[in-house]
C-alpha cells in the first residue's frame, strides 16, 4: 500500500457537507507523506498480516495526528502560520471553527476505530484502548503540556526526554502497538517494537529540533525558527546543533541494529525515510 491509497480512503471516510467538514479536509487531505499510516500498513506487512485490514486503523492515526497539528498552530499553542506550506486552517477559518475541526478529528478517529472492518470487538477494543493511552495524558498530551509548561525556562535532559517521548514519540509507537494487535503479535515482539517506537521518536524530534533551528521556510512547509522565536527548550538549546548530531547519530545506529533482521524490507525502508536528514518530518 502506498501513500495514495491512504489518502482515497481518508477522501472517503470524511464527507464533505458542511462548514466544519470543509474545515476537516482542508488540513487532513493537504499534501503529506503520511508517514504514521504507512507506518502502521507496513509493520503489518512484516508481522505478515493483511494490511488492507489494517486502512481504517492507519486511518485513525492519521486523524489524531492531524488534530494535533490544527491545535498545536493555534494562537493560544505555538501561534503558526504555515503547515505544509499552506496557511493554517486558524488563519483561512477562524480560531473557533479550527478548534472544532480538531476535536471532530479527535472524536472520529475512536468512532472509525469501533468499526473497523476485518477485526474482531475484542482487538478493536485493544485498538481503542493503546491508541487512547498514547494520545491522552500519559502520551502525546502529557508531552505537550509539558512543552507549553517548559517554555521560556531551562530544563534538564530527562525532561526534555520526556517531552520528546510523548509529543512525538508515543503516537510513532502507537502506530507499531496498532500493527501488533490487529496481527496478534506475540507479547516479545511487542515489546521489542515499543522499544523501536521510542527510540524512534526521540530520533525523529531531535531531527525536527534541528531542522527547525537550521533549515529554511520554504524547505519545512513550517516556520523555521519558530522554536526559537517562541521560546521553547528544545535538543538544541540543551545540546546545541553538533551535540544534537552526535545524540541522533547514536539512535540512529541503535535504531539501525533493532532492524537489522528487518534490512531490505519496506518496513527497513520506510524507517530510514523517517530517520533521514533531507527529509521534513
């Protein structure tokens, strides 16, 4: 399955017959590599499952994702004007519609999940429940606040850590948990893939943290130096931009030897597309 197929699917799922529908699709069908479904389609592929069965979860993902987008580009958030190198959806529909347009991504997502086809109601549940843990206070929220807590101030490594961990880190390994339970994974390889999806999280923020502080606008599709602008503690401010090469390259070797059995394969591949520095995240 490839990026295409995601967005048909997303085409379909969202229908386009009101305001806040416009709303939704205007910041859910731009333009993007969809990395999180894919992510989702091609772990199931290597856990030798289907992964057509596998859409409407990668879907989901996909829409919790893009909710925390629109709410993190929010005036009273991180303030931005560009993602994906469009206007953000505050700025072409209001505040007040885009807070909307978040929250019916938020809601939706769990609605899909309790109907996703080729599943049984006990894996569905499951589905529910990691995907609600890891986007909720433990996970991408608790980062986030912890982001909004932090900023303006000096923090230490472990919290920065842990912020990464849950911004950006625990939908990455919601996305591997997602593909373990619709394949009924065995306990190990579970574990070894939570463990993967943190790992890859915090190489992923830490080259976001970096692009940010050295690309351009017109390469990110974003803001560049918002993060500076705005503030915020990132790997850069604690370990400058060589100290955070040097903390990349050590994950990414370690994420590199997790996959050594997987080498060649798509699931390989499609990690090394998140983990390269040409690349926007």
């Amino acid at each position: 399955m490839n990026a295409a197929i995601i967005d048909q699917r997303l085409e379909t799922l969202v229908p386009h017959n009101s305001a806040l529908s416009t709303a939704v699709r205007y910041s859910l069908l731009a333009p993007g590599k969809r990395l999180r479904p894919l992510l989702v389609l091609t772990t199931v592929e290597m856990l030798g499952g289907d992964p057509s069965h596998a859409l409407d979860p990668a879907c989901a993902i996909e829409m919790i994702h893009n909710y925390s987008l629109i709410h993190d580009d929010l005036p009273c958030m991180d303030d931005d004007d560009l993602r994906r190198g469009l206007p953000t959806l505050h700025k072409v529909a209001g505040d007040a519609m885009a807070l909307l347009a978040g929250d019916f991504l938020l809601t939706y997502a769990f609605e899909i999940l309790t109907k996703a086809p080729h599943l049984t109601p006990e894996q569905r549940l499951a589905l529910i429940e990691a995907l609600a843990y890891r986007a909720g206070g433990q996970g991408m929220i608790g980062g986030q606040a912890i982001d909004i807590t932090v900023t303006g101030q000096a923090i230490d490594e472990p919290t920065l850590v842990q912020m990464h961990l849950g911004k950006t880190g625990a939908l990455l390994t919601a996305c591997l948990e997602i593909a373990a339970i619709i394949t009924s994974a065995p306990t190990t390889i579970l574990r070894q893939l939570q463990k993967l999806g943190a790992d890859l999280g915090l190489a992923y923020q830490f080259l976001d943290d970096l692009l940010n502080a050295t690309s351009t606008t017109a390469l990110l599709g974003k803001q560049a130096g918002s993060d500076a602008n705005h503030s915020k503690p990132t790997a850069i401010t604690l370990f400058g931009v060589e100290g955070t090469k040097h903390r990349l390259l050590q994950l990414k070797q370690s994420i590199e030897e997790q996959l050594r059995e997987f080498a060649h394969t798509g699931f390989h591949h499609l990690i090394q597309k998140l983990l390269k520095f040409n690349e926007t995240p």
